[in-house]
C-alpha cells in the first residue's frame, strides 16, 4: 500500500508539473516560440529546427502530463516525456543554460521511478482498462 501511495504521489507531481508548463505556455503561444527563437538564435541548433519544437512542446507537455495525472498509457507516456526532457536537456547545453540542466534532470529522475516502478501503477485508468 504504502509504495502504491509513493508511486501515485510522484506520477501526479511529474504529470502536473508537465501539464502546468504546456497549460501556461499554449494561451501566449506566439510569445513563447519568439522567446525561444530569440535564445537560441546564437547556438549551432538552426531555426528551422527550433522553430516547430517551440511550437510543439507545449502541446507535448500538455499532453504527457495530462496521460501521467490519469494514468493513462503510463509507461509511454512517460517514455515520451523523458525523450521531451532529453531534447530540452541537449538544448540546454548548446546554449550552455547550466541551471536548467538540474531542473530537467529532476523530473527526468521522476520519470524512472515512474517507469521503473510500473508495477505499482494501481491507481491509474490503465487498470481499468486491463479489466475490460
């Protein structure tokens, strides 16, 4: 019971710490990608990569945080987000935002519990429909 309980606290945080960022993000969605744009216009990621991903990721976020709160499609949902947080770690580094880094890490560290840990996914729609 009790790491059932610790697994439902940590996808919830990781699911609406994700859900938060997109949520905030799609309202001022133009602001956002110009503010990306303008912060790696110096790194060696060209803009016609950066461009789509700063329109995508929040969506991203969005949605991955949204299946991790309901516990739906958990395990992909999290590999999803983690490759997310890996693309946002690789760009942390090409504009050498060091401090990011550890934010990124942290939720990447909840992800692997998340999937690790899979087996305690008891509250969760995926058990519903497993039932069926």
């Amino acid at each position: 019971m009790h790491k059932e309980t610790a697994y439902i606290i940590v996808r919830m945080a990781i699911g609406l710490s994700m859900f938060g960022h997109g949520l905030v993000r799609i309202p001022k969605l133009e602001a956002f990608s110009n503010g990306i744009i303008k912060t790696f216009e110096n790194s060696m990621l060209p803009e016609f990569l950066v461009i789509p991903f700063s329109y995508v990721l929040p969506f991203a976020e969005l949605i991955f945080g949204l299946l991790l709160i309901l516990g739906l499609f958990t395990r992909v949902a999290a590999i999803a987000t983690s490759i997310v947080l890996l693309s946002l770690v690789f760009g942390s580094t090409l504009i050498e935002s060091w401090g990011n880094i550890t934010s990124q890490l942290i939720h990447i560290a909840f992800l692997v519990f998340v999937i690790q840990n899979i087996e305690e996914n008891t509250y969760a729609i995926d058990n519903i429909i497993k039932q069926k």
